[in-house]
C-alpha cells in the first residue's frame, strides 16, 4: 500500500477504504495463483495430533480434494470473477461488501457469483 499510495486519487470517487480493499483483494487473488499457495504444507507435532475415525479422516481427505479441484477451476476463469468467489467465500465479505470493494453495482457482483456457482454445480456435478 505504501509503494502505491502515490497513485490514489480521492477525484476519481472511490473512498480511501475501498482503496485499501481493492489491494487486499488483488493481493489475495495474488496469493491463490502463486506456487506458495499450491505447496503450502504445515509441520505439527505429534502432541497436536487427535486421533480421529478412519471414514471422518477419507470424508475430510475428499472435501479437501474437492475444494482444491473448486479453487482449481476457478483460477482459470476471467480475475473479476475470482476475485468475487475468493472474497466471498474464503474472506467472508457480503454482496454489498464487495460491490463496494470491485466499484460494480451489487446485482453485478451477485449475478457474476451465481452464474460461476451454477458453472462449478455443471462442472462437478458427476463429482459425487
């Protein structure tokens, strides 16, 4: 924010705290495309360990395996529509939010989400 900061421009209607969103929302969308993100791995103890039921551990194994495919399929659609998935679904921002966030109107904003759920719905919907 700071390396941009020279290029806000309070004349061209957006608030300073869209601004700022504009740039969390680049960098998270940044963040799903990079390599860091695909190869993450967490290092945990075995104090942490819970043991847990064989068929909870393969349903958590596929939803895991699902979501990936999901994120997958979406990093290849147009930005502006991942941008509107990722907000909404891994930062918890509302329609209204994110309008705010994109400078679209709200039925934009909900019209593109619903159009890509009802793509993911085709695209999976032999997934089980």
């Amino acid at each position: 924010m700071l390396r941009t900061i020279g290029f806000y421009d309070r004349k061209r209607g957006a608030g300073f705290r869209t601004w700022l969103y504009r740039i969390a929302a680049n960098k998270v969308v940044d963040w799903f495309r990079s390599r860091a993100y695909r190869t993450m791995t967490r290092t945990i103890s075995l104090d942490e360990v819970e043991p847990i039921d064989e068929a909870d551990f393969i349903r958590q194994f596929e939803d895991r395996d699902f979501t990936e495919k999901i994120c997958a399929f979406v990093g290849g659609l147009p930005p502006d529509t991942q941008k509107i998935f990722r907000l909404h679904i891994f930062g918890g921002y509302t329609f209204s939010e994110i309008a705010g966030i994109e400078g679209l109107p709200e039925g934009s904003v909900k019209s593109k989400y619903y159009r890509l759920i009802n793509l993911i719905r085709k695209e999976f919907a032999d997934y089980g």
